[in-house]
C-alpha cells in the first residue's frame, strides 16, 4: 500500500488522520439507512487539483482533503497510456506517473482509517475510449482477489451498513461482458442514458429478470450553460440546479427507487472558467454559484438532496456542512445535525471540524 501512496502524492495529497466530526459524519447514521437517502457532497473531476490552464484546474484541496473534510462522492476521469489507466481531465493527462490503481489504494487507505465510511466512485473514459483492454483492467481492479472486500459489489445503492469501509462503483463507462472472462455484474452503470451538457437527465437501472427497471437516477448535468456572459452563465447555472433540487426536496428522504445527481460545476466556453462559475470575479463583480447555492441549502436544511458535485469546494467548508443539513452559527461555532433520517441528534463543536 505504501508504494501506491507514494506513486500517487501527487494527486492524493499526503495523508493526514484528522479528528474532525467531517472525517466520520456517516457515523451518527444508522446502519438501515439507504446511501441513496443520504445527502453526499461530491466533488466534479476530483482530481483536478493541479493543471497548465485555468480549465484544467478544478479544485483547490487534495483528494485526502476533500474526504477528510466530508466529500463522499469522487469523480474519476481515465483513459490508457501505455497499457495503464491513467487519470485524464479531457484529453489532459494529469499526471505521467499516477495509475488508477494507486488512486483506489489511496481510497482503501483512507476508508482503513475512517472505517464508519462508504465513497462512492464515479468511473468515466474521458481519453479514448472504452476499450476492451480498459474495461478488463477496470473490472479486475475492483474485483481482484486482494481488494475485493474493499467494493460493494451490487447493482444498485446497498444500505450504509452494508456499505461501510467499502467503496461503491458508479460506471460511467460500457462495461460488455463479452471483454472480461467470468464477468459477474457489479456497481451502477450509469453509461447508458447519460445525455451530454444536459440539464434533465432520468437513468433507468437495476433491472428484473423481465426487463423491468427498479430504480431511476435524476442528473442534472449542463456543464456549459452557453450564455452571452459570466454572469449570465452563473445565473442560468444557478437556475438549472435550483430546479433540480427542487424536485428532489419535494421527493423527501422516504422514497425507495429515486436518486439523485446535481452538478454545480461547469464554465461557459471560453467566456468564463470553471473557478470564475464556481467562485465568481472582482472585475466584472460577480458572484459564483457556490455563493449563490448555500443559502438555498441552509434555507431548505433537513430536506433531501441527494448528490452535489462542486468545484473549489475547499473554498468554503459550509458548502459541505449545508449539504449534509448542518446549521452554522458562525458566532458560537457550533453544527447542529438534523435528519429524519439520523439514528440521533448530534451537537459538534466547532474546533472538531477543519476549515
């Protein structure tokens, strides 16, 4: 494990245990609750943490941070180079050296600390395509004998506590049984329906032996809202992902067979870069969705979310605190947890928590 960790610093981070409530929130739930009733923050193209363009660079913290300070959904972009999945954001190659499989072990190495907590995994070709050898190589890294029992292996979203130290794959990549020898289905496999640049997205999965779908994934994904200007672009990014969560708060934590996906990411051709949506400008003076979306989530704390995938999420920790239904008082600093779908009320204090 330690070699995989060094191999992969550069986009990992260097690991540091933390003591923060963030490091271990899926704890203070019960082990019956369904992932899929959980809010999640998550984070697009998460390991975006270095680049040559301000395209190229989405985030501002490193994988290790970003988990540690609550992210539980991971977007991982890859393609093959040398007979090796490498990790991509487009057709940029973020590292020469980095494999996936030291990114899983990076992943292993954080849930073998912080045990109470799933990732969900998003896996997407973003270089080339879904090759035969591609898809080998990414089934046999998540089935191989050795970390197996590191992957829930279902076909839909398990209970927690089926979940826990365990990663969920989420497949945003063809995966044909005809390539890979005693192929056994496993994971989400949400290639299939995953319309591109749009802001209305259903995914029908999991199905019966009758062909029959059981359960439905909603994603808003319009990435280039293609408008006149930055602000323009933030606000109709801003108005796409209101809409979206609006259907999912009025879906509620109770619903069984609907989950759902929201991107607040995104930027606007050459008009505006991922960090100015995300966080906005000086000059012009505008303010980035990230600003604009936390009061909308404070202001509809203890409803249902769902997934919200954000760039420069370390910009803001109440970005991740109002996702997961966390009040802020930034007086007393204190975080009050509510939830119906909570095994308790919890109170943490602030110096727990990494800002």
């Amino acid at each position: 494990m330690q070699a995989h960790l060094k191999a992969g610093e550069k986009l990992l981070g260097t690991y540091q245990a933390s003591s923060s409530i963030t490091s271990r929130w899926m704890s203070a739930y019960n082990d019956s609750t369904l992932v899929q009733n959980l809010n999640l923050p998550g984070t697009h193209d998460s390991l975006t943490y270095t680049g040559k363009s301000p395209v190229q660079v989405r985030k501002d913290i490193t994988l290790f941070q970003q988990l540690n300070n609550g992210v539980r959904f991971v977007d991982l972009r890859i393609g093959i180079v040398s007979e090796k999945l490498r990790l991509f954001h487009a057709s940029y190659q973020l590292s020469s050296s980095v494999e996936l499989v030291d990114i899983f072990w990076g992943l292993y190495h954080w849930l073998d600390q912080n045990p109470t907590e799933t990732v969900l995994v998003s896996v997407k070709v973003d270089n080339g395509n879904s090759t035969a050898a591609l898809q080998r190589q990414v089934y046999d890294l998540m089935n191989g004998p050795e970390v197996s029992d590191y992957w829930v292996h279902n076909t839909t979203l398990p209970a927690l506590g089926d979940a826990r130290h365990k990663l969920i794959p989420i497949l945003r990549l063809t995966m044909d049984p005809n390539n890979i020898p005693d192929y056994k289905p496993f994971g989400l496999n949400l290639a299939r329906g995953w319309k591109d640049n749009n802001a209305n997205i259903s995914i029908k999965y999991d199905y019966d032996a009758d062909n029959n779908y059981r359960q439905v994934v909603y994603v808003q994904d319009l990435y280039n809202p293609d408008a006149d200007d930055e602000e323009a672009a933030i606000n109709k990014k801003y108005e796409v992902l209101t809409t979206h969560l609006n259907r999912s708060v009025a879906t509620g934590f109770e619903n069984t067979n609907k989950w759902y996906i929201g991107f607040a990411s995104g930027y606007n051709g050459v008009l505006t870069t991922p960090k100015q949506l995300a966080l906005g400008s000086t000059i012009p003076r505008t303010v980035g969705v990230n600003t604009l979306i936390r009061p909308y989530l404070q202001s509809n704390r203890g409803s249902y979310f769902g997934v919200i995938m954000f760039d420069f999420i370390g910009s803001d920790q109440r970005l991740i605190n109002a996702t997961l239904g966390w009040e802020t008082s930034w007086g007393t600093k204190t975080f009050t947890i509510t939830s119906p779908i909570l095994s308790a009320m919890i109170v943490i204090v602030a110096p727990l928590l990494v800002f």
